[in-house]
C-alpha cells in the first residue's frame, strides 16, 4: 500500500526540475522564478488527485485546457 504522507526533498545541484516519485516523495532540484509556494502547492495537487483519481487523472492536471484556467 502507498504511503498517505507527503515528503518535499530540496536539493540545489546545477540541474533545475521537480520530480515526482508517485510514492509520496517530490524531489524540487534548483531554484525557481515562480514563488516556492505555487510550486508546493502544484505538487501537492498532483498528489492529492493521484491519491483519489488516479496516475492518469493527476497527470492530466497539467495538460488542461487555458479557458479553463483563472489568471
């Protein structure tokens, strides 16, 4: 059974990205423009439908629609 907490893992090597492990641990590498906390929030979004909808509905999270967005 997959674990129902959450970890963040920061690490500054000269590589830039987020990883996800889909195991409850999301690696953030580097720094980023937008503000840490959007991309917190990002990724605990992806867990929690991951958690409730699926792999597949989490990974859609990021393909939606711009009509759909607020800005």
């Amino acid at each position: 059974m997959a674990s129902m907490r959450l970890q963040f893992r920061f690490s500054f090597p000269p590589i830039y990205g987020i990883y996800d492990t889909g195991d409850g641990v999301i690696y953030v590498f580097g720094e980023h423009e937008d503000k840490i906390e959007d991309v917190l929030s990002h990724e605990v979004l992806h867990w929690a439908v991951q958690k409730t909808a699926g792999k597949h509905a989490s990974l859609d999270l990021d393909n939606v629609p711009s009509k759909f967005l607020r800005v």
